[in-house]
C-alpha cells in the first residue's frame, strides 16, 4: 500500500503540476463556458492543487481498498503535504539526466 501511494502521488505531481494539463483546462474552461477568447487567471481547486488532489485520490484509494488505518492516513498526509518537493525531486532528477546527456554529447563531440 505505501508504494502504491507514493506512485500515485507522483503521477498526481507530474499531471497537475509539470504536465500543464491543468492550465490548458482553465483555458478551455475559461473559452466554453464563460464566452471569452482572453484568458482570466481562476482557481479550480482542489483541481489545481496536488496537495489536496493527493489527498483526496488517496482517500479514495484507501477506501477503495479497504485500508483505511491510521498509519495509511498518516503516510499519505505525509506524502500530500510534500508535494511540492516531489516536484521538485523530479525536475532535479531530469535536470541531472540533462547534463549527463550534454557532457556525453560533449566527450563524443571532442572525440570527432
């Protein structure tokens, strides 16, 4: 169950936070339904939020899964509330494959 939910909580992290799906949304949102071509900065949460999209979807897992204990309860406030560094883990991990990818391409280049 907690790699479960850490999974979870990282696909949550990549598709509010870095995918940019959320912002697309509010642009559509903002187009269908409010008649404008111009788009005005709104809130959707808990739907913009992975801090609380986390917390809900795990929630529901839990349930679902017919888990729900205080450690589970406590693990996935635990992972809710670090959201944000998980985004911040992932870009790091990315940005460290980008520069080993640019010093590789480097070395090659020398050798050439």
């Amino acid at each position: 169950m907690i790699k479960e939910l850490l999974l979870l909580t990282i696909t949550i992290v990549y598709i509010i936070d870095l995918s940019g799906f959320v912002s697309e949304m509010k642009i559509r949102v903002c187009r269908l339904i409010f008649r404008r071509k111009d788009y005005q900065p709104f809130s959707l949460k808990p739907f913009d939020c992975s801090l609380c999209v986390t917390w809900w979807v795990g929630i529901i897992y839990l349930y679902m899964h017919h888990s729900i204990s205080l450690q589970n309860i406590a693990y996935l406030a635990m992972l809710s509330f670090h959201a944000d560094l998980i985004k911040e883990m992932i870009m790091l991990i990315k940005d460290c494959i980008g520069t080993v990818c640019n010093r590789t391409y480097n070395i090659i280049n020398k050798w050439n």
